[in-house]
C-alpha cells in the first residue's frame, strides 16, 4: 500500500518536467523576487556592510506578500483533482484509496518544494552581499526593521521588529517555513476536496477567498477570528511564541494544521469512493 502511495505521488512530481505550467510558475516567482528583494542588495553595497540572506522569513510574513505566494500555490495545483485518462488508468492499477492517498502526499511534497524554492531564491537574489548567521540577524537586518531606510531604497515589505526580538534566525527560517508549509497544504487539500464534489473553478474560487479572508481578519474583526483563519495562522508575526497574549501560540498553529490534513485527507478518502471518475475525465 504504501509503495503504491509513495508511487503516484513520485509519478506526479515528475510530471513538473513536461508542465509548462509549473515551469511557469517557477520562472514568474523567480523574477519577481529578484525585483522585489534587490533593493536590500543596494543597501547593502551602499553601506559596505553584508546582509543576512534569511529575508523570506519576513517577505512571507507580510500581509499583501502572503497573498501573492499563496496565489502561487493556487496555480501550482490548478489542476486538481487530477482526473484525466492517465490518472484513470494510475487508479485502475493501484485503486482507488491508493490514489487519492498517493495524491495527498504530493500535495504534501509539492507545497514543500515550491515554498524551499522560494527560500532558495530570496537567498540567491542577496548572495553577492551575504554573509550566513543563524545567530545573529546583523546591522542590515536591525536597521530596515528599526529605521525608516526601507523607504529610502523603496523596499516593497516591511522588516518585522518583532520576528527579531522574539527568534533567532535559525529558528525564524524552521518556523517560517513549517507554517508556509502547513498552509500550502492546507489550501492544496482543500481545493482537492472542492473540485471533487464541483469543479476546478469552484476549487480555486474557495481557496482564492481564503486567501483574502485573512485581509479581513487582520483588518475589521476581533482576535478571536486568528484561531479560524488559515493564512492568518501561517504569518510568523501574528503569533504568540510565549503564550502571554490573547493571540494564537505556535502549538495552537500546528495542531491547526496538522488536524486539518488528516481531516480532510479522511474526507477524500470518503470522496473519492463515491465519485463517479469516468464522467469527470477532461
């Protein structure tokens, strides 16, 4: 069973080869953080002192940023819920429960590997300049997040003060990366389950709605609405690393995320048993 799973899942990545898609995709996320994060290059060549390259940590935690990379992983699964002639034969051949199981883990890799190629690149973007801490968040770092000089070289995010004062940048680069992680999959299996019952639109429709739900969290309603938004639960800074606040901790994050998986991976199981495949093949 397991080999099976793991079978469709590797069948699925290797399919990015021959996607002009996700070729796409990756061409489009690579350019437009080089424009956005090469301002902190010039910074840097201004001031003669190297920056620290971990600058996803805080490009992923802004409000409108967020937005951009989860629209991202939207057209990174544009095409669930995978159904086409070469799906059906791939569910013939290792059933049912097999395939949506193996689809899951993909989801599950393929969010993992888009967000470290994002973390790839913003280190590539400033790697002329950089000098590697996992200790120390350096002069560069402390100034845009303390100082008005991102709007002097017209940096396009903010720096967060409370990301440096509360984690090391190793730990900023783990935890950061295990909450984009959590919502990549998250937005994956939902449209997953959405595009089974309707269709690929409705999918992206729905995810595209969660996404922009956290503006309004953040925005117009009460704490409380922290606990029950996906996105808003992804962003480093708006939670509690010390759980002394009213704000959502880091556990509360991951359980959020994890207990949603392995929910809705037991919902697809369950779809996919009662969905008709033939008549969805396109």
């Amino acid at each position: 069973m397991i080999r099976r799973i793991c079978a469709v899942a590797t069948y699925s990545l290797r399919q990015w080869g021959v996607d002009i898609r996700i070729r796409v995709l990756f061409l489009l996320m690579f350019v437009y953080l080089w424009s956005e994060l090469s301002p902190i290059n010039s910074l840097s060549e201004m001031t003669g002192v190297n920056v620290n390259p971990l600058i996803f940590v805080f490009y992923s935690d802004g409000i409108v940023k967020k937005i951009i990379l989860l629209a991202g992983v939207i057209f990174l699964f544009a095409d669930v819920p995978f159904f086409d002639e070469s799906q059906l034969y791939v569910m013939i051949r290792c059933k049912r429960t097999n395939w949506v199981l193996g689809k899951v883990l993909y989801i599950i890799m393929a969010s993992g590997l888009y967000f470290v190629y994002l973390e790839v690149v913003s280190v590539f973007v400033l790697i002329r300049n950089a000098y590697i801490s996992f200790g120390d968040w350096g002069k560069v770092v402390n100034t845009l997040a303390r100082t008005n000089a991102g709007a002097s070289i017209q940096l396009q995010f903010g720096i967060s003060d409370k990301i440096i004062t509360n984690y090391t940048p190793q730990t900023a680069l783990v935890t950061s990366f295990m909450l984009n992680w959590g919502i990549g999959i998250f937005i994956g299996l939902l449209m997953f389950i959405i595009s089974m019952k309707f269709n690929r639109t409705a999918g992206m429709l729905v995810a595209s709605m969660l996404v922009f739900f956290d503006l309004l969290v953040l925005n117009n309603l009460p704490y409380k609405w922290f606990y029950v938004s996906p996105v808003t639960l992804s962003r480093l800074g708006t939670l509690d690393p010390k759980g002394i606040t009213t704000f959502p901790t880091l556990t509360y994050a991951a359980f959020f995320f994890i207990g949603a998986a392995f929910i809705m991976t037991i919902v697809l199981v369950f779809q996919i048993k009662n969905t008709v495949v033939e008549k969805r093949i396109v």
